[in-house]
C-alpha cells in the first residue's frame, strides 16, 4: 500500500507530462472552474442567516446601536426604516448581553435609579416630583414585561394630604397601552393590571385607575354609579364560557362518532343573573311549648268574716318556629337554545365524482338524543335543538389545504435547493475529470502502444509480442484436459521468454508493462 502511494504522484505527473497542450489547458479550465463554483455555492449555502437584534427602536437607540456594530466589525442589516436590526443569528445573544451592559436600548421611562446620585441641594418638591417620576417609570417597565404589551405610559395623580378629612382627595392614575400585532388584553389582564397600579400607590382605588389602548378606546375606567352596569362585562363572559363549554362537549362527541370537521355546534344560554335575598319566618300552632310558669298565693283574714285564700297561675307557651334566610346569587340556566349541523355521505359517481347522500331519519334522530344527553337539554325549562343535515362546502377548504401544500412545498425546495445543487456540482466536476482522463488514458496507450518497427529490428521477440496479443485477446477455456495441459506448457515457455527478454531490455519491458496495466 505504501508503494502504491509513493507511486501515486509519479504516475499522475507522468500522465500529465503526455497530453497534450490543449489537453492541458482543457483540465486547467475546467478545474479553476469547477473550483471556483464549488467555493461560490459553499459561500452561498453558508451564508450567515440573520436574526433581528431589536425592533421598534428609537431613532436615538437606533443610532447608538449602530455605532456599536460598527466598532465591532459586527455585520448588520436595517429594516422597517431603520427601527428593526438584524444581525447574524450566532451573535444575536452575545450582542444583546453587551449592548444591555451598556444601557442600550434605553429603557422605558425613568425608575428608581433617578436616586442613585444624591444632591443635597434638592427641595422636598423636587424630590416629591422625582419620586412619583420614579413610580411611574417602574410601572410602565412593569406592565411591559407582559407579553401582548408593546409600550407604556403611566401618569399618577397624588394629591397633598389635607388637614381635614373631607378635603382630602383620592389619588386616580391613567394607563395608557400599545400592543404588539394584533394581540389584546382579556378582562382579566385588564383587571390585572388596574389592582397592579393600584396597590402600588398608597390609598390609589382599582377603580379610580383608567386604562386606554393606543387608539383611546377605554378599556378599564371609573366605577359607574349603577350596580347593575358594573356587571354587565362580567356576566357576559360567564354567559360566554357557559356557551363554550357545552359547545365543547357536544363537539368533541360529534368529531368521535362523524371525525373533525363534519359537524357544527352552537349553544345560546340565558342565565337568571338576579340576586334575590329572603328571610322567612314560619310558626307551627300545633307545636306548643311550656316557656314559663308562675303561681301566686295569697291568704286574707278578717275579724267578722272567716279567713279566705286566693291562689293565681301564669303559663306562658313558646310556639314552634323556623326562620329561613335563603340567598341566591344568580348564574343559573334558564334556558338553553343549540344549533347543530352534520355533513352526510359522499360515494363516487358513475363519471367519478363525489356525490352527496343525506342521512337518513333513523341516523340523525340518534345524534339528536345524543346531543341532548350531552347539553342536559330540558323540555320542561324550555330548552330548544335544532339540528340539520347539509352539505357542507368543501371546495374552499381544498384550495384552501392546496395553498398550505404549496407554501410546505415551497419551503422544502428552498431548504434543499443549495443541496441539490452542491451535489450537481460536484457529479459534473466527476464527469468532467472522466472524460478527461479517458482521453488521456487513449492518448497515452497510442504513445505506448508497441510499433511493428521494434518488432522487426528485434527489439521486441516475435515470441514476445505474441504473447502480448495473446493477452490482449479474449481467453477462452479449452474443453478438454490435454489441451489445458499443452497450454500450462506454451504459457511456461512464454514466462522464460519474458523473462529472458526483460534481463536483455529492461527498458522495453518496463514499456510494456506500463502498457498492460492501462490497458488492465
């Protein structure tokens, strides 16, 4: 193995030296070539793939940000007018951690670092102000680190405590929120974030904290003075998840017995949202209890009349009552009203399409108890189902699956089109390299092919050059033993030939057998 590839470069170099100089400059070519197209596709699939670093950045941070990535040598991208910037994705961590160790990007508002420089000339006002500036800037960053919240902006209103108690006013705040996207906050975050801003301001009330989107739509304000307003949102989303509850079971009971996607299940309920408060008080005269019994005697004398005695009793009975205090909170179902469509059968036609097969009585009264069962329907509360059998449109959401097919597609091809054409390269740079080596491989067995002139000037035995052309042609076996004997025999004298041959001219030998290991 060791001789093969000490050999290796000598035999290249030797083949090389016998093309010719077309040959030569034909192989350069192609290989600077090939070279050069393997390089630009490697750059190419190794691209660094970039990552936004932060978005919706002042103009000031923006501008900070970049000076930085300059002083770095750091590779950058700007979109979105400059406020999003893209860096590499393998230093995106690295640069935020660094970029934070500086300051930048600023943060929201200004927090309680506004006291890490004392100044002893500052006045009690100044100092009031700073405070409530402080406040401020820590709520908003508070209410930022939710994830649907973009910015924020929090003003506190605190009055001076007053000398007298009905002088004094209450402390209000205003929220103001930009989202990301298209997200929005549920009641409860609202609520969230009212009872947030109110329990960090001292005597601040969740009511009195007034909390607006971007675009002044008031999602939280002041308490109304009607009780009944106040609870309309809240019994509108226990009205609402009521519904989708027993939407959800009768779905997902359907999608089991007819598979996703053939059925639809809409529930309307009306809750008794009254708040009744009773206290009765019910006697039984038929149950009588001794409570208390008192007796009085008396005697009287007299001196004309004889002595008399008076003796007086007081019972008092207790009468058997009940008192009940019955407080009922409302929510309960009144009435419940559901909707329920399921798509039929569909066989293939004579000419190949799919037509559409109604369910039968017998199928469909079974689904309509079951949806029953499943609701707790109630014909004695007025409960109402209607459930319908249709065709359901399938055409929309086959084109609409084709567009999401085309788009998987799409991706794929774009994640392995450097791939594919790395290894196209690569199978062309392959062929080339063969056929060029064929043509050397002929040209050079055309050098070294055996000329009938060293065979008549006796460079080359008659013998010798039989045995060449025997070796070149087909071997056939003889069928018979004696014959393979005789030629055991011919090809024994044929070595000693050889062999003779190569101890006279070694430098004719050692052509030829060059030759026969091309042609091998």
């Amino acid at each position: 193995m060791d001789n093969l590839f000490t050999a290796l470069p000598k035999q290249i170099k030797e083949l090389f030296d016998r093309l010719t100089l077309s040959q030569k400059a034909s192989l350069a070519g192609l290989t600077l070539l090939t070279g050069l197209a393997i390089v630009g596709l490697l750059t190419w699939a190794n691209r660094p793939q970039y990552t936004v670093l932060f978005s919706e950045l002042s103009g000031g941070d923006a501008s900070k940000i970049r000076d930085k990535l300059h002083d770095g040598k750091v590779r950058y991208k700007l979109e979105s007018g400059g406020s999003t910037i893209l860096v590499p994705s393998d230093r995106v961590y690295d640069l935020r951690l660094e970029l934070a160790a500086d300051g930048i990007p600023s943060q929201h508002g200004v927090g309680y670092e506004i006291f890490d420089r004392t100044n002893l000339g500052m006045s009690d006002f100044v100092q009031k102000l700073n405070y409530r500036r402080a406040l401020e800037g820590e709520l908003a960053r508070t209410i930022i680190s939710i994830a649907e919240v973009e910015q924020a902006r929090v003003h506190l209103v605190i009055p001076e405590p007053s000398l007298f108690k009905d002088d004094e006013k209450d402390p209000t705040a205003s929220v103001v929120l930009k989202f990301k996207g298209r997200s929005r906050l549920s009641e409860d975050q609202v609520r969230g974030i009212a009872t947030l801003v109110a329990r960090s301001v001292e005597g601040l009330d969740p009511d009195n904290v007034t909390i607006l989107d971007a675009f002044g739509n008031l999602l939280s304000g002041m308490k109304s003075s009607d009780p009944g307003i106040g609870l309309t949102s809240t019994q509108l989303e226990l009205q609402h998840k009521v519904e989708a509850y027993l939407a959800s079971k009768a779905q997902t009971m359907l999608d089991g017995v007819l598979s996703p996607g053939r059925s639809i299940v809409r529930v309307t309920a009306e809750l008794d949202f009254q708040q009744i408060e009773r206290t009765s008080e019910v006697y039984d005269p038929e149950s009588q209890v001794v409570r208390s019994e008192e007796r009085m005697k008396s005697q009287a004398s007299d001196l004309d009349a004889a002595p008399s005695k008076e003796e007086n009793s007081l019972t008092n009975y207790e009468i058997n009552k009940t008192v009940e205090h019955l407080v009922s909170t409302g929510g309960n179902i009144k009435r419940l009203s559901a909707a329920v469509i399921v798509d039929g059968h569909y066989r293939a036609g004579a000419d190949g399409a799919m037509e559409y097969t109604p369910r039968d009585a017998r199928e469909m009264g079974a689904l309509s108890n079951m949806v029953r069962g499943a609701l707790g329907l109630r014909e004695e509360r007025g409960d109402v189902l209607e459930i319908s059998n249709l065709a359901f449109d399938k055409e929309s959401f086959q084109e609409q699956q084709e567009v999401w097919a085309a788009e998987d597609q799409k991706d794929m091809i774009i994640n392995l089109l450097p791939k594919a054409v790395l290894v196209l390269a690569l199978l062309m740079l392959a062929w080339m390299v063969r056929g060029i080596l064929r043509q050397s491989l002929k040209a050079t067995r055309q050098v070294l092919e055996p000329q009938p002139a060293l065979v008549t000037s006796g460079a080359v035995p008659p013998q010798l050059m039989a045995g060449y052309n025997a070796a070149r042609a087909p071997v056939s076996l003889p069928p018979i033993e004696a014959e393979l004997s005789e030629s055991a025999r011919e090809l024994a004298q044929r070595k000693e030939q050889i062999a003779q041959f190569a101890k006279a001219k070694p430098e004719a030998a050692t052509q030829l057998l060059k030759t026969w290991l091309l042609e091998r």
